[in-house]
C-alpha cells in the first residue's frame, strides 16, 4: 500500500488501484499506437459506423469511470473538539481510519443517510414491523417512517405524486446540462475539423450529434437519478439499512478489476507460450501442449478454491480494505493463471499459418533474430486475435465474479460487490414477504455491464477479423 501526505488528507494507492490506472495508461498507449496504423483506422471506422456498438462503449466507458473514481483512495486528517488537526508527539498527522474514495465523496448522501433496516424502493417506511412508542406512551406494532426515506415528504399518503414532482425537476436539470453538451460536443468537432482540415463538410456536426446526444441521454438519467436519491432510496435498503443504489455502484469496481485485470495476466502468457509453440514447434511445441492440457484437466473450481483458502489464512489484516484487496488481487491472479489457455491454443493455430508466409521465410534467410520475428512478424499477424479475445471474455469474468461469491470463494464477504449482494439476497428471498430489490439491482447493474460488453466484443471482431471483413 502506497501512501502519500498532504496538508489535510493523504492519498492511499492499494495494488489493485495501481494496476487498474496503469492498464488505463497502458490502453492510452496502445490507443496512440493504433492511430498511426492504417489497419487499426480502418478498423475504427467500421466500428464508429455502427451507432448501436458505439453506444455500448459509452457505456463500458461509464462504468469503466466509476471503476476509476472508486479507485482513487484518501484518508482525513483527524481533529479534535476544537476544530484543529491531531498530531503525535514528534508532530507528525495523525488520520482517521476510514478509507474513502471519490466515488465515496460524491455519494456522501447515500452512503451516510442509512437506515435501521430494510426498505423498499421509493418507501417512506420501513420494510418490517418494530415496536413503536407513541406519544401518549401507548406501544403499538407497524411500520416506523424511514429516518432518511422520504422524511422530507410531507405527505406519505400522496408520495407518487411528490416522486414525479422530483423526477421532473431531475429531468428540467438533466434536458438543460444535455443541451449544452450537445453544444460543446458540436463545438469540439468543428474546431477539430477546422485543424485538421480532414473531415468531410458535415461530418463534425453528425459526430457532435452523436456524441453529445449520448451524453444529454446520460445527463437526463443522471439527472432523475440524483433528484430521486436525494430524497427517498431509489432501490431501497438492504439488511443493514445501507442504500443499495450505492452498494450497487460500489460494485462496479470489484467487476472491472476481476474483468481487467485477470485477461492482463493471461494475455501476456497466451500470447507468450501460443506463439512460441506455434513458431518453434517440436520438443518446445510439445512441452507446452502438455502444459496446458494438464492445466485444463485441473477442475478450476477446486484450483480457485484451494487458491483462496490459503490466502486467506496468510493475510494479515491490518485494515479491512487492504486485507479486501489483498484477497482480491489473489482472485485475478488465480483466474488468470487457469485461464490463459483457450486463447494460447488459438494463437498456436493461427501461428502455424502465418510463420508459413513468404515474409517469415525472408526474414529467417536474412538471419533475423527468432525473437525478432516472433514480435515483428507473427504477434502484429494475431493481435487481432488477441483483442477479440480480450473483449468477449471480458464479460465472461465478470459473471464468474458472481458464482464465485455465490458459493463462497470470490472476493471478501466486507467488499462491495455484484456477487456478494445476490450471495446476500439468496437468503433475503426466502422471507416473507420476499426482498426482491437487492437481487434486481445486482442484476440490472450486471446486465447493463455484460451486455453492452458483449454488443461491443461483437463489433470489434467484426471489424478486426480478416474472415469477416467487408471493406
């Protein structure tokens, strides 16, 4: 864990939150390679072709920022009564505990106005009877109002119309900020075509329509969503009296780290150990055939699990979320070891047609190096291969994530994630009346990640694959 101090708080940096900004410089750099390359272009404009695929990497891109805003971690310096800032005896800060992200800033509200215990979605009281004390000192069993809930509502008895009331004042403030994203998009545009002098006559105006009118969409529901929370519990409550709308958010995270970071560590030994079988054949070929064969043969559920057992065991808890992450990091690295094989054999294969083509002979008669064929020549002729991969087993990670918390050996129970909340509501289902909302929004949150994921993966081997390409 990484700490750095500064007047009134300091920055925290978990390996987890490491390797997620440096897989976000790394794609950054692999973005401003791609557009020197004229295959990547073509490519980019097939994709930017289809509105529907670019849609859905908007929304990849929104969660991907959620992701990156919980990952930005801080800590308060403590104060006393006074209002002055604690120090030890050699005069050193001292700092409260709690860790908190930014995405934990910006959602103070929910994640503070917590309640007793369950809620329903849009409630103004609380899911279960307590025993209420009125005021003339009678006891009586009903439903207590919501101390956060709908408490500035003053009728509950009229609560649907006072929901659409701030469902239209979200939606007034939302249409407002979208306009003027329209406007800035459009301008952005021009001003690029206008320095560029590349686009066609018309083309900035259609691209800023289309990217500000994705961001209006999202500031209306933005919008809705922030007037709605702040007065009632979008999604209600869970056991403890939490906001499930922030755990839901919280979860993000937890599913772009296990997506990500699992395919960075098996990209680099599929690609490694696929083209070097490939390429080398013989002794080299059959040492990892066997490899990988034998590692397939391994049930990975029992791998994850025996895994994990033994992490757990060795963490030393210092605090929650280090301990949290520790566990998590193990996960990806688990996952990432017993996974790598499917894409090792694909590019096995398709290096065994490529390393036959003239330029690889050519090199090999001019005494280039066998490494230096290997990343000149055969890598760049899979990349294709490997981002297609990348991209479709994305969303596979991220359901695995939930199965894996569903029997107990995905991340720790403390985390927030989409796993541990439909792990939580395989109980809450059972009560009567049923708790339903904890499960849905685990789903819809997962459903609004995998789908567009997929829809997107789609696209790009679409435009990526030479069997299929069109242009």
């Amino acid at each position: 864990m990484i700490r750095l101090a500064f007047d009134s708080f300091r920055l925290v940096l978990l390996p987890t939150d490491l390797l997620l900004f440096l897989l976000l410089f790394a794609t950054i750099g692999f973005l401003l390679y791609a557009r020197r390359r004229e295959y990547y272009r073509v490519a980019w404009r097939q994709i930017v072709a289809r509105p529907f695929a670019m849609a859905c990497m908007g929304v990849c891109l929104l969660y991907a920022s959620v992701a990156l805003l919980d990952s930005v971690r801080y800590q308060k310096r403590a104060a006393v009564a006074d209002g002055t800032q604690q120090k030890t005896k050699k005069g050193d800060p001292v700092y409260r505990p709690e860790i908190l992200t930014l995405l934990d800033l910006l959602c103070s509200g929910l994640r503070e106005h917590t309640e007793t215990t369950f809620s329903a979605p849009f409630a103004t009281h609380q899911f279960t009877k307590e025993t209420i004390e009125l005021a003339d000192g009678r006891t009586i069993r009903g439903y207590p109002r919501l101390k956060y809930g709908g408490a500035s509502l003053a009728d509950p008895e009229e609560k649907w119309r006072q929901v659409a009331w701030l469902a239209v004042r979200g939606l007034m403030i939302g249409i407002g900020v979208g306009g003027m994203l329209i406007v800035l998009a459009i301008g952005f545009f021009v001003a690029r075509r206008r320095i560029s002098q590349k686009a066609k006559p018309g083309t900035p105006v259609r691209s800023g329509l289309r990217v500000g009118g994705f961001l209006a969409v999202l500031a209306v529901f933005a919008g809705i969503l922030v007037s709605l929370s702040a007065e009632v519990h979008v999604l209600g409550t869970d056991q403890v009296g939490q906001d499930v709308l922030y755990r839901s958010l919280k979860g993000c995270r937890v599913g772009l780290v296990v997506g990500t970071l699992t395919t960075l560590i098996a990209t680099p030994l599929a690609i490694l150990f696929g083209i070097m079988a490939g390429y080398f054949g013989g002794r080299i070929d059959d040492i990892i055939q066997y490899l990988y064969t034998t590692l397939d043969s391994i049930p990975s559920i029992l791998l994850i699990a025996a895994a994990m057992l033994i992490v757990t065991t060795r963490v030393e808890v210092e605090q929650a979320a280090v301990a949290s992450d520790t566990r998590l990091l193990w996960l990806c690295v688990v996952l990432g070891i017993g996974s790598w094989t499917g894409l090792c054999r694909l590019l096995r294969g398709e290096t065994l047609k490529v390393r036959e083509n003239e330029y690889v002979e050519a090199a090999e008669a001019f005494g280039v190096s066998r490494v230096e064929i290997m990343f000149r020549h055969l890598l760049p002729n899979v990349t294709h291969i490997v981002l297609i991969s990348i991209i479709l087993r994305f969303s596979g990670l991220v359901l695995a994530e939930a199965v894996l918390a569903y029997v107990g050996i995905g991340v720790d129970p403390s985390m927030e994630s989409w796993g541990n909340m439909i792990n939580a509501a395989r109980l809450d289902i059972s009560r009567d009346p049923i708790v339903w909302w904890n499960l849905l929004a685990a789903f819809l949150f997962m459903f609004g990640l995998v789908l567009p994921a997929n829809i997107f993966g789609d696209a790009v081997r679409d435009a990526l694959d030479p069997r299929l390409k069109t242009e």
